[in-house]
C-alpha cells in the first residue's frame, strides 16, 4: 500500500471550505471527478458508517465502506476503510475487499489570514496510484472553484 498526498489552498475561511467539501449537494460535484454519479449515505460524525457510492461501468452499484475515525470540526476528517460495495452488495470477505481494508482517507484543513489548506493523505494499492494522481488534483481544483464561486 502506497500513501498518496494532495492539498489545495482555497482562497476562503476554514469553516466554507469543510461545509462545501462535505456538504451533500457540494460534495456530489467535486467528486464527481471520480464518478459523474458519485454521492455519499452516512454521517461524518466520529465512529458513524459511511458509504462512497456510484454507479459502476455497468450501472450496478458500487464503491466503498468506511468507519469515520476522527472528526474534528475544521480540522481534520479521518476515515478507515472496511469494505467495499459490488453489484449493490456489501464485500467485506474477498480478496479484492481484504486488500485496501483498514487503509485510510484523511481530511486535514488548515488556515491562516482567511486562505485555507486541505491536504488530502490517502492509503492506495499500486494498481490504484496513476487514477488518484490524476483525479485527485482535479478534484480538488473542482473544490477550490466552489467554494471561491461562492464567496
């Protein structure tokens, strides 16, 4: 397993950026990078499940299950995986599942003098890699545009 960084500096105070990133509505659009379709079901409240969920390549369900580790309000959201979702079913026994259980996502949100860094620090399998770098930078820029688009 490979620990992957990213961060953004968004031109906004902490509290806009940690509501338009984990907002429903917000949410589904900048991660739609990922997945033009993709949305959360749970709460970010420390020790709730939440589930990362889209439509796969061909259209069933899928996507990922977490444990919400930590939540400090405008500071920091860490998650542990636990399984993932195929075909619209929980997996949490095979191999694939086994591979990234236990891996971990996190949110740190830092800021000084009105302008807020995310840095983003993720657990990812080599196979996996190439897709983040890609993504995740975009994902973030997407981030950033809603939040200052909104100031």
């Amino acid at each position: 397993m490979e620990k992957l960084r990213y961060s953004v500096t968004i031109n906004a105070p902490v509290q806009d950026v940690w509501t338009t990133m984990l907002n429903d509505a917000t949410y589904r659009e900048w991660t739609s990078v990922f997945n033009s379709d993709s949305y959360f079901e749970g709460e970010w409240s420390q020790g709730s499940e939440i589930r990362f969920l889209g439509p796969d390549g061909d259209g069933s369900l899928a996507g990922m299950i977490a444990t919400v580790e930590e939540n400090r309000p405008n500071e920091l959201i860490s998650l542990r995986y636990i399984g993932q979702i195929v075909n619209g079913e929980d997996d949490t026994t095979s191999e694939a599942a086994k591979a990234f259980m236990g891996a971990h996502e996190k949110y740190a949100f830092s800021a000084a003098g009105g302008v807020t860094t995310v840095d983003v620090e993720l657990d990812s399998e080599d196979e996996f890699v190439a897709m983040f770098d890609e993504a995740w930078p975009l994902a973030l820029e997407k981030l950033k545009d809603i939040v200052e688009a909104r100031r």
